[in-house]
C-alpha cells in the first residue's frame, strides 16, 4: 500500500504487484505503519474507562481519559512478545496493539497477563480507507479501543470482595434479630389441628409430611399445608395463585410476623446463620412446586391460575373408598347372599344367620369377615365370584350347586328338592308330549285318509295308505303323514299326484276311444261292410310297422296316420 496526496484528499492506495495482482497484506502493514508512527509522534492517547462489577457493587480500575506519555517504542521486544507500541510514563508501561484484520489471539493474551503489564487495543478495521487527515484523530482518541490487561483488575476485584462480605455480614446482623424475635415453634408432638386431622382422613398424611425446616409459622408444618390442599386445591373453584394461599396462612395467624414479609437476600442471610431453614413464604412456594411436580396442582385456565391436580382428587376418592370399603364390602356380600336365598325355602333357611356367615369358615379356610378386611381385593373379588357363580347356579334350570361348593349357605337341600320336583314334571311333560304327538299323528292320517278314500274307495285307499311310494323316499303315505305337520303336506301331495296321474289316464283312454270309433266308423264307410272294417282295424298293418291300427290309434294324430292307409285313401291318392 502506498501513500498517494490526490488532487481532493491524501490517502492510500494498493500497490500493483508484477504480474498485476494485489496484496491485501500491504494494507494492514502501512495502516499498521502509520498507526505507530502516529502514536510515536503524538505521545497521547485516550483511554477507555474500566469497571469490574459483581452485579451490585462496582470499582472503577481505570477512568477515562487522556493519557500523556513520555516516550513511545515501537516493535520492542518484550519478553515472549514484541508490541506494536510500548508507551513509558514514568515507571509505568502501557502495551498498545493495533487491529486491523486480527485482534490478539488467546496466547498472546495469556502472555500479556503473565507480563502483568497494562495493555490496550486499538481496532482500525473500519478505517482502512479512511483519509489521511481523519486517521489520526481516529488512531489517538475515536477509533474503538479495549483494555487487553490491566494489573489493577485483581485489587479491584478483592474490594469487590471486600464490600460483599460487609453486605452480607449486615443482612447476617438483620437475620440474627429476626431470629431472636420468633416465638418458640411447635415441635413434632404439638397437637394435630383440625385440618391436619381432616386431611389424614382424606389419604392426603403423605403429601403433607414435613419437608425442610421452616421457621415463623405458629403451627405445625402439616396444618397449613394441609390448608393449602383442602381449602385451596380441593375447594377453590376458580383456582388460587400462591399470594392467595399465603394471605389465607397469615389470616389465620399462623405466620410470626417479623417473617411474614422476608426478601430473598435476608432469606439467605437466615439460612447462612440458622443452616438448612427456609422461610414461610419459601416453604408454602416449595410446598405448592412440589405438589405441582407430583400431580395434587396444577397449572390452568385464564391467569394461569393452580387448581386441584388429577392426583389430588383421586388420592381422596380412594382414601375414602378405603375407610369405606369394609361397610360397602358386607353390603355387597349381604346383597350376594340375599340373591341366593330367595332362591332357597323358608324351611330350608329359617336358621341361617348373616353375621354368624361372615364370620365362620366357609370352606377352603375362607371367613367373609377377613376377606371384607383386607386391604386388597383379590380375596374378596374371589369370594364375589364364587357367590355370584352360586347365585347362577341356583339361577338355572335345574339349580345346581357349582363343583359342589356351598359357601356356608343352605342350598343343598334346596337343590335336592328342586331336582325330584324337575325330574317329576319332566316326566309327567314327556307323557303328555307322546300323548299330544300320538293324537296330533292320528289327526294326520284321519285327515290324509279321507280324501284317499273318497278318490279311491275305502279298499283302495287303504291299500294305497300303506303301500311304500317312491316320491316319499320309500315311506308309505300313512307313515309320512304321522311324522309330522310338514311331512303330512308330504304324502297329501303324493295324493294329489295319484289323482292327476288317474285323470290323465282316464282322459287318454277316452281319447283313444273316441279316436277308435272314428277310425271303426271310418272304415266301414270305407270298406261298405261292418265285418271287413272290423278286420282290417284288428290285422296287424305293414304301414303301421306290423301294428294293429286299433292298438295304434290312441289319439288325433294316430288316427290320421290310421284313415290314410284305408284303401279308399290310398286310391284317392
């Protein structure tokens, strides 16, 4: 890069290589150039101001300002390194670096903390094609410039360190007075109040079991917790926000008032002088944090308000189905057991009592009373499943008693009795069904028979009622008849078929006749003689295949075959 002083303003230029290309390295080292050379000259230059903060309290290590020097060299090395400018005032020393493409990387870093020397860099990337009357103004005072070490950093941080331990030593102090003025808490015998005890009850001893120690309240732990959940959780239909629950604790005066109201900064100095406590504000946010965790809260609805978690509801429902569920239990088995006697006859039950029943053994080592006892239900199910099989069994028809278990109930002389009474009108149902079937298959053939009869005659009707028929398979029509309702429909149809098959008959030999007495009259008329006609009609006839005509004639069409072979046919041919 080059110095140029052009016709409007001076400034620098790339420098055109041989072969025609250009060198951006030139740049950074003629801006580097003049950047010392120019703090060289001027022995000045700003420094930015320097604050080491913890976040509440602040140290000025280094005020802006305009720092004077006497001297400044440049490219001296120092130790492992070689800055861009070492500035002297003095017996202090100031390290300058310039950046115009790359900031100091982290080793050269580390090696200017280990030096312990005050260094500053100056960043001219964006001035690279600044003017030259512009650029020393920027290079000593407006260019962005930060400090890369300064060796007053340490002590500036120990005061930090210094003016913590005395806030914290004067919020400790505070909490010391705060502690001083609590009442005496309750311990662990303290008596149980009356929400504590309610939320025992109601399955809920767990949830509010003691968590870190808490001081300022005026009660045990598990009341106002228990408060929280009943009253809040439970109750609350448009939900309850923490301050809420809070304000409900301290208006039951249940919270010391010089804790009702602790910032998080004296909270920490109680439990830096009192150990592991919490306050009474932080305990109910952890108590409700957890119980949202597991389930008892939960978050919803407009505001984001807590209501009363799934958990919650069902962790009552059940402990009071538990305290419950001896009575609903005997209930049940009274109701079972109940079902089955009205099953039973007063004589064979007028001694059964049920509270002897529960608590004797009904068999296979069961007492209904323990099974009512336990707190599970699988012994209980089964004993409902084995009455309620019972009950079935007395139920059905006919009552029986289930692989020959009584459960302790007086069934069997029951089922006996029902048994003989069962077998009896079993009997008596079976002889009237063979009657009724006896006089339902006589009304069958009587009514078959009759129209038999009047289509063939008495005799021949009972010979056909008894004669075997291949369209009955082979049965009889008296015997299809007195099968059933539908089989009798069976052999009326055979009947009706036998009648069809006589009229037929009947037509055709009526036809063959009147067909034979035209073919007799016509050949007579043909032959003039009464006997030479009748012969003809009875000689067997070349024309009819050695058929007589009279056996040959049996209809119209046989007939014109027969009156064209008379012998006045044959000559009108």
């Amino acid at each position: 890069m080059i110095a140029h002083k052009g016709p409007y303003r001076r400034h620098f230029q790339h420098a055109a290589e041989a072969d025609g290309a250009t060198c951006s390295s030139a740049g950074e080292t003629a801006l580097h150039k003049f950047a010392k050379e120019t703090l060289q000259r001027a022995l000045k230059l700003r420094l930015e101001g320097l604050t080491e903060s913890d976040g509440r309290h602040s140290v000025v290590v280094v005020k802006e300002q305009e720092f004077e020097f006497d001297d400044a060299v440049l490219e001296k090395r120092e130790g492992d390194i070689v800055p861009d400018v070492v500035c002297r005032k003095g017996d202090r020393i100031l390290y300058v670096e310039f950046k115009v493409t790359h900031g100091c990387d982290s080793e050269k870093l580390e090696k200017l903390r280990r030096l312990g020397v005050g260094a500053i860099e100056i960043d001219l990337s964006r001035y690279r094609d600044c003017p030259l009357a512009e650029l020393g103004n920027a290079i000593l005072t407006e260019a962005p410039r930060v400090w890369l070490h300064n060796p007053k950093i340490p002590a500036a941080r120990n005061r930090l360190a210094e003016l913590e331990r005395e806030r914290l030593a004067a919020i400790d102090e505070k909490a010391r007075e705060l502690l001083a003025k609590l009442p005496t808490l309750p311990g662990p015998a303290s008596t149980v109040g009356a929400w504590e005890e309610a939320a025992a009850l109601r399955g809920l001893a767990d949830a509010v079991s003691p968590g870190r120690r808490a001081i300022g309240f005026a009660v045990r732990e598990q009341e106002w917790k228990s408060l929280v959940l009943l009253q809040f959780g439970l109750v609350a239909e448009n939900g309850f926000t923490v301050k809420e629950a809070y304000a409900a604790i301290k208006k039951e005066g249940w919270v010391a008032r010089p804790l009702a109201f602790v910032s998080d900064e004296v909270a920490d100095g109680l439990r830096r002088v009192a150990g592991d406590i919490v306050t009474p504000w932080e305990a109910l946010a952890e108590f409700i944090e957890k119980m949202k965790k597991a389930g008892m809260l939960m978050v919803s609805g407009p505001g984001r308000r807590l209501h009363g978690g799934r958990l919650l509801r069902t962790t009552i429902r059940f402990a009071i189905e538990t305290r419950e569920r001896p009575a609903r239990r005997t209930e049940e088995l009274n109701q079972l057991v109940d079902r089955i006697l009205l099953r039973v006859r007063k004589a064979h039950k007028e001694n059964f009592d049920f509270r002897t029943w529960l608590t004797s053994d009904i068999g296979d080592g069961t007492i209904p009373a323990a099974t009512v006892a336990s707190e599970t239900e699988d012994s209980f199910d089964l004993l409902v499943e084995r009455l309620s099989t019972l009950s079935k069994g007395m139920s059905s028809y006919p009552p029986h008693v289930p692989d020959g278990m009584t459960l302790g109930l007086p069934v069997l002389d029951e089922v006996a009795d029902r048994e003989k009474s069962r077998r009896e009108s079993e009997d008596r149902r079976d002889r009237e069904a063979a009657e009724t079937v006896k006089r339902e298959a006589d009304d069958r053939e009587s009514r078959l028979l009759r129209p038999a009869t009047a289509a063939m005659g008495a005799e021949a009707a009972g010979g056909w009622m008894d004669l075997p028929r291949d369209d009955l398979q082979g049965v009889s029509p008296r015997a299809m008849a007195r099968r059933s309702e539908a089989d009798f429909w069976k052999a009326v149809d055979a009947l009706d078929r036998w009648r069809e098959a006589q009229r037929i008959e009947i037509e055709r030999e009526e036809l063959k006749a009147d067909s034979l007495a035209k073919l007799r009259k016509a050949a007579r008329a043909d032959f003039k003689r009464d006997d030479y006609a009748d012969l003809w009609v009875r000689q067997p006839h070349k024309g009819l295949s050695g058929t007589k005509p009279e056996e040959y004639c049996v209809d119209d069409a046989t007939l014109a075959a027969c009156l064209a072979l008379l012998p006045g046919s044959l000559r009108r041919r």
